[in-house]
C-alpha cells in the first residue's frame, strides 16, 4: 500500500511539472515578441520576491545609489500591489505577465533578490545581477536540503541560475555554498550587502528619526524581533500574545529592563511572504479594538499606558528600522548576521530547534557554536539577557566575520553600480 502511495505522488508530482513546464512555455511567447523592439541601453529593471513586496532589500539601495547618482538612468520597477510607496524617480510598473515581458526584455539590466518566474527569458546583450535575500544565513536552500528540495525547486531554480550574470556575495563563506545553495558556478562580485549600508553609515540620523516615528523617548531602547518564514507544516500563527513556539514579551521586556538597563520595546517583524499572504492577519483577532488602533505607536491615545510591543511587519524595509535598534532576536533568519555588522546584541529564540532541521533541512551553522546566546525557551532566554557579557560577544563576533571573509563597508551599492558603468561604458 505504501508503495501505491508512493507511486501515485510520484505521477502527480510528474504531471504538475509537465503543466508547469508547458505553461511557462507559453507564458514565455511576449519575451519572444518584445524581442523586435531594442534593447534600451540605460534601463534597469528592479524585482523584490516576485514582485510581491514593496521598494525594499538589496534592490532598493541599488536604485537609491542610481537616484543619487542622477545621471539619466531609467529606473523600473515591477510589483504586485501598485500602493507600495517609491520615489518619483522610479517607474512603477503592476507585475502582470506582459508588462513584466516588455520591460525585462528591452532593459540592459535586471536587478532582482530572488528567482525569476520559469517563463522569463534572457536576451543576449542583457545583464542579469543577482542580490538575493539572504547572504551569511542559517537555512539551506536548493541542494543542501536534500530529499525536500523538490523537482519543480530544482526546475525554477536552475533556469533563473542559468541566466544569471553575477551574483553579489559578502564572504567567502556565501562564495563557497553558491554552487550547491543557489546551483550557481559562474562570476561573483565581493560587494557587499548593499541593504546593510544603512547598518554601517548614518545610524544616529536613522536612531532618532524611528523613535520620532513611533512616539518613542529618545532615549527609549529597541528590540526587533523578526521570526523567519515557515512553510508546510510549520506552524504559521503569528500573534503577539503568549504563544507556543513565540516567547512571552513581558518576561522579555522585564529581563531587558532589568539586566541591560533603560526601558525597552519590542518591535515585531514577521516574515514578508506572511504579509504578502495576510497571514499576519490573524494578530489583529487577538487583539482588542483599542489594541488594534496602537498597534504602530508607543502608547494607547485614550490610557496614555505604554504599549510595549510594537507592530512593524508592514513596513517594506525593516533595515530602514533595524538601523536604530539597540538589539535583534529572531530564530532562523539571516537578518542575525546583518544585526550583527552593527555590533548590538544578537540572540536566537529556536524552541523548534530539531522540528525546523526535520523540516527543512540541517542548519548551515550549528547554532550552539555562534557567538549569538542560544535559547529554547523563555527561561533560557531571560538567562541569556542575564549573563550577556558584550566583551566576549565581540570577540565571537570578530572571529565569526574573519573566519568568514565576510565584508560590509557601506559602499556595497556604489559597488554595484561601478560594475553597471563600466558595461555602460562598453
């Protein structure tokens, strides 16, 4: 019987890739047909996650350099939900099969941090660069996830790789998982992280301007708390009450206050593809009316009590926050290791440490090993926050960026753009 059942999803696993593979054949016809039109010299085309995110990650400090630069430059940009905020300098374009089309195939660039759609098509004389989202990250991806990579995984990813021109790397490290990570053998450019520049230039600025935005004391200290994405059967509920699986933010808070002195927010950053979903949704249900109406500011305008957990899962760029926080804590996200460029406190609350590996695959990084406090449960997290000792934090991370090679000057963006001169100039 199970091998019936094996059989069975081995075919219908089968006849979705042939619908897949067939409809991104037809879907592909408009890059074809676009193709009598040239291709324009000075045009670049921005993508973030397939278009269903807003002017955020790597692609958008590229274009912030471009916009600064001023020289000419026709910036696109393909999204899903035209409402997203840009600067006037940017061409929204609504994501829809043609557009997408017309517009990566008469552009000289495409700029994205994630994969193409199968049914996209490279011509040549095009450059594709390739940010990704994650650089120094926990989770395996492609290959080094084994038997859950999937056949139609492989597909996708194979085809975007194959018409990738560069992908931007900070360390060796990311330059050494490439070919199994990203099925990727070819040009890497050292630039950097050009959404960790905000990290490393102008923190004060950045520091003052988020708790002015959020109705915080200037002297008020910030926690982001930015659990990763779970897919299948991980559980997906985000609320910002106790939660199994979330930690309990008032004994977190306490021991923040009470070991690292000063008084502290939590801000909540949930994963962009829950957002997408409106999966976060189901926090605004645990919440009362007059929660719902703070969710954003730093006290309810009727009791005037602090509220202390503070909702910033909307925003579209959570570095534009990250920046002027005090510490980070997530459980699996890359984002530890951009936190971490800051020199602020990093820790790791994974109570699911053995389910997530079971899941998704074995860690790239045996958690227990990185200078980031290990915790997997509330009482060890609060014993963390006690025992923290920034000295030898340092040093960990030290060692952790060396043994890396891992580079972030702040200059990753004017990086990136040298290299897309210097073919404007061919």
């Amino acid at each position: 019987m199970a091998k019936e059942f094996k059989i069975a999803g081995m075919e219908a696993e089968q006849k979705y890739i042939t619908k897949r593979i067939w409809k991104a054949r037809l879907q592909s016809i408009p890059f074809y047909l676009f193709r009598i039109i040239p291709i324009c010299k000075k045009k670049i085309v921005f993508c973030c996650i397939e278009g269903t995110t807003g002017y955020t990650c790597n692609p958008k400090y590229i274009a912030e350099e471009f916009i600064r630069r001023d020289e000419g430059y026709e910036l696109v940009w393909l999204v899903n939900d035209l409402s997203k905020k840009f600067p006037e300098e940017i061409k929204v374009v609504h994501n829809t099969l043609w557009k997408r089309a017309y517009h990566l195939t008469t552009a000289r660039f495409w700029i994205d941090n994630s994969r193409k759609q199968l049914e996209a098509r490279k011509r040549k004389g095009q450059i594709y660069i390739q940010t990704w989202h994650a650089k120094l990250g926990f989770k395996p991806t492609c290959l080094d996830r084994g038997a859950s990579f999937s056949k139609i995984a492989y597909l996708v990813s194979k085809h975007d790789s194959d018409m990738i021109d560069y992908v931007l790397s900070n360390s060796k490290w990311y330059d050494d998982t490439l070919p199994t990570g990203m099925l990727y053998e070819g040009e890497i450019l050292r630039t950097g992280s050009p959404r960790c520049d905000i990290l490393v230039n102008d923190r004060r600025k950045v520091r003052s301007r988020v708790r002015k935005d959020y109705g915080l004391p200037e002297d008020a200290r910030i926690l982001m708390y930015a659990p990763t994405f779970r897919g299948g059967s991980q559980g997906t509920e985000r609320t910002i009450e106790v939660n199994p699986g979330f930690p309990d933010y008032k004994r977190l808070i306490c021991a923040l206050e009470q070991y690292m002195g000063g008084r502290w927010y939590v801000f909540l950053r949930l994963h962009p593809q829950l957002v997408a979903r409106n999966m976060d949704q189901n926090m605004a249900d645990s919440r009362t009316a007059a929660d719902e109406k703070t969710a954003g500011q730093a006290a309810d305008t009727k009791t005037g009590e602090r509220n202390p957990v503070i909702d910033v899962s909307r925003v579209d760029d959570m570095y534009e926050i990250l920046a002027g926080c005090d510490a980070f804590m997530t459980d699996y996200s890359s984002a530890a290791f951009d936190a971490a460029v800051m020199k602020i406190p990093v820790f790791l609350y994974a109570d699911d440490y053995k389910q997530y590996e079971g899941e998704r695959g074995k860690l790239l990084w045996d958690l227990r090993k990185l200078p980031f406090p290990l915790a997997l449960n509330d009482e060890e997290l609060e014993g963390q926050i006690r025992d923290f000792e920034e000295g030898r934090y340092l040093s960990g991370l030290d060692r952790l960026f060396q043994e890396a090679e891992m580079v972030e000057d702040g200059h990753a963006s004017e990086h990136v753009a040298k290299t897309i001169l210097a073919y404007l100039d061919k």
